[in-house]
C-alpha cells in the first residue's frame, strides 16, 4: 500500500512539473521593437542561455546568462525597413533603448508563459490526481502534491528563466557562410567585449545597405561578359551578393579586397577565391603580398606587372588567357607588405610611378584586350598617349580605388571603373558609400570586340538599385 501510494504521488508529481516542460516547449510570443519584430521562445533541455537568432542572414548569438536549463530565444522575424534605412544612413541606433525594449518584451513573455505553465501544470497535475483518486491515494494527498508542482515549476521560472548577471562572453554560431566567420574570426582575434561589439555593429550596418539586392538586370545570356569588382575592404556582406551577380564568367577584382591584407583578414576571404570562373586579381594599396600569395595558392589567377604570380611563388608569363581574352595586370605600387607589419604605404601615384606604368605598357600592345590595375591615376600618363596614338585593336582598362562607378571611352579604348563593392567597406560606412559593380560585354568572336558595359549599384541609403546600359562606341 505504502509503495503504491509513494508511485502515485511521484506520477502525479511528475505530471505536473511535466506540463510547464511541455509549454515552455509550445509557447511563443511575437513582439513588435523598433527595430522589428521578434519572436520570443523557449527551449527545454540545453545548457541555460539567451539566444539572439536572425534568420535572414542565419547567424546567432549567445550568452550564458540563464541558470534554468532552458535556452530563452529572440528570433528577428522581420526588419523595420525605415529603422534600417535609418541606421544604414549612419544615424547610429540607440543601444540603450532598444535594450529597455528587449527587457520588457522578455519580462512580457515570460509572465504570460508563467499564467500558461501554471494553467497547463494545474489543468493535468488535477486530472491525473482525479484519475488516480482511491484508498491508496486519496485527493487530500494527491492535490497538495499537484499544487505544490505547479508553485515549484513557477517558482522555477520566475527566480532562474529571467537572463541575470552580465550579458558578455558571446559565442556566435550560424549555417550560413559570411557573418558567422568573420565573428569567428573577430571573436578570436579580439579580446574585449567593446571590440567585438564595434564589429558586430559594422557588419549589422553592412546588412542594412544590403537589404535589397542589385536589379535583375545583366548582359545577354548568348553573349560572353566580364564581371568587375574592387574595393570590398572586407565587407564580408556584400559577397553573397557579389555571387549572385556574377553567376558565370570570369570576375576581374580590381584591388582592396581587405583593409590590409593582415593574417586577420585572409581568413575571412579565403571564399573569394571561389568567386568567378576564373577569379582575376590585382592587388591595391590596401592588399598584401601575403594575400596575393594565399589567393594565387587558392586557384585565384594573380596578376602583376612581373608576370602571374604562381601557387608556388614563382611568375609566370605576363599574359595570361582568360575565357579567351588576353589579360594582363599591374599590382599596385602601394601593395602592403608582410615584413613591414602590413603598415599603410600610402596611395597616391607619383609621376615616376605612372611613367614605369605607361613604359610597361607600351610594348604590350597589340597583344593584351584586357589591363587591370588598382588605381586609374596610376594609368593616366598611359591613357593619353592611347589617346594621342590609339591602339591598333581595342583596349579595355580595368580599374577601381576611387570608389566611385566611371565609364569613358576614346577610338579602341574603353576604361572601366565598377565603383566599391563592398560600400566602401566596414570602415568607411559613415560616408554613405553605394555598392556597385560593372559588366562588359563582348562580341562572340576571336577578336576582342568591347559591346557593352552596365554598371550596377546599390544606394547605401534606401537600398534601391539600379543598372545602366551603354553600347560602347569605340570610333573616337
């Protein structure tokens, strides 16, 4: 009697610390803040943390501030556009607010999850304790039992669910290929909480002029093209976007891939590398020899005015066959060096400098379609004598650094500048930079014949995009 008796209570005990498991499970509630809705959530059974999960770029965060083994989770279901647009205008968004509003949309949940538990816990602690009534448990014993789960269970979440004690110490976690590494990445290389959360706002900034993506509008689909990029100054966002864009054919990157091609920052581009078919690279003042060096050992085809720098640090041949064109590149001047701590050497091309440009170029011509270098003054002493003396076969120059989207064209002469497509990258976003891209598009024929060029960019502001079209007149 005695142990059916204790086996009765047990069960009814256990049906009702059951019940608040099972609606902690069940029960969500959505919240509008004022950067956008979120979903509030709990998750029984895993180590006590509060979860911040944004499911548009799937990556998350998480502190270990709950001591109930439950995770509290805040999902972003949707974003406020207008909050967005604000914050990717550089108005920077009001940390302290938006916290009050997260604390009270938990202290919201967590208070009706408790009138739910509590319910749920009493509603089944009850019928089991009616279902199991007789001589070996009587309803005098059964029901204490029952209300003294319920008022335990509450207990429970009302003094342990409830995020306590510093929010610090974030692990981030993700299936998603770009946030979630350059967190890794930053988490690794910075110590302090203050770092990490400039970092953090940088890139969640980034999203923001993310938002909406360039316009669907691209070269013709019978007609071979070339994709150029430049200036990504490590925006790791802009990349799921640069994929997009490319799509097939050749991606010419006109320098800057990093803010300075350290250690730090070739992990966090080692992707790039799969960008294209193939991935055309010359450094900028703001890469390293080191990047050039990982890049070409990645498969990337890295060019310089020494020749194509090989996997296995030699120089190739200076011209190299890409999709057909004859390409050749100049590293920049400026390109950062490992043996000097990757220090900024500056940007500005000298005379000497664009003469040594202009020098190597000449005996080239007539057997390149394609140049690219970083940075268009470097190219300007070059670009009038083409001018006074047009090549003989047309001549594309392929530039970048000034961050700005350029087109201009002379008899057999095309240069072409796509703009930053990183806005101008993390460190620069202040500047409300547009992100932009260019196309060129040419004859299906042996000869290099330029067609047309469209340039694509993304206002940092609204989000909204556009893309232009020129045919390319190369008569003079």
């Amino acid at each position: 009697m005695r142990l059916r008796r204790s086996a009765t209570l047990l069960l009814v005990l256990l049906t009702t610390v059951g019940a608040p498991v099972g609606a902690m499970a069940v029960f969500t509630l959505d919240r509008d803040l004022s950067v956008g809705t979120v979903r509030l959530s709990t998750d029984p059974g895993h180590s006590g943390a509060l979860d911040i999960y944004v499911p548009l770029v799937d990556w998350g965060v998480r502190f270990d501030a709950v001591r109930l083994p439950v995770r509290l989770s805040l999902d972003l279901r949707s974003l406020n556009r207008t909050a967005v647009a604000e914050v990717a205008r550089g108005r920077d968004p009001d940390v302290e607010a938006l916290r009050e509003e997260a604390e009270e949309a938990i202290g919201d949940y967590i208070r009706l999850l408790l009138a739910f538990a509590a319910a749920s816990a009493l509603a089944l602690g009850l019928l089991m304790a009616l279902a199991l009534r007789g001589r070996a448990a009587p309803l005098r014993l059964t029901l204490p039992v029952a209300l003294a789960g319920v008022l335990g269970s509450c207990l429970a979440i009302m003094l342990l669910l409830p995020p306590r004690g510093a929010i610090e110490d974030p692990e981030y976690y993700a299936n998603g290929p770009d946030i979630p590494v350059a967190l890794r990445a930053i988490d690794q290389a910075a110590g302090t909480a203050e770092t990490i959360s400039q970092e953090l706002n940088a890139q969640l900034v980034g999203l923001a002029r993310l938002i909406a993506a360039p316009a669907e509008r691209g070269p013709s689909a019978e007609l071979p093209h070339l994709t150029l990029a430049s200036d990504l100054h490590n925006n790791l966002l802009a990349l799921p976007t640069l994929e997009r864009a490319v799509r097939r054919g050749p991606l010419f990157f006109a320098g800057d891939l990093t803010s300075s091609g350290s250690p730090f920052e070739l992990a966090l581009t080692r992707r790039v590398a799969g960008i294209g078919d193939p991935f055309v690279f010359v450094t900028g003042n703001h890469d390293s020899d080191i990047l050039a060096r990982r890049l070409a050992a990645a498969g990337a085809i890295v060019l310089s005015q020494r020749g194509r720098l090989l996997p296995n640090g030699r120089r190739g041949e200076i011209v190299v066959d890409v999709d057909g064109l004859r390409v050749a590149g100049y590293s920049d001047p400026f390109e950062r060096r490992s043996g000097n701590g990757y220090r900024n050497r500056g940007s500005e091309a000298t005379e000497q400098q664009k003469r040594a440009f202009a020098a190597w170029l000449r005996p080239l011509l007539g057997r390149i379609d394609v140049v690219m270098t970083h940075a268009p003054a470097l190219t300007e002493l070059a670009v009038e004598e083409l001018k006074a003396d047009p090549p003989a076969r047309p001549l594309a120059i392929l530039t970048g650094h000034t961050h700005l989207a350029s087109l201009r064209t002379s008899e057999n002469l095309v240069e072409l500048n796509g703009g930053t497509v990183g806005g101008g990258g993390t460190g620069n976003l202040e500047k409300n930079q547009p992100f932009g891209l260019a196309v060129l598009v040419r004859a299906r024929s042996r000869a290099f014949v330029p067609l047309l060029a469209d340039t694509v960019q993304i206002d940092a502001g609204t989000g909204a995009a556009k893309a232009e079209r020129a045919r390319l007149d190369l008569g003079g």
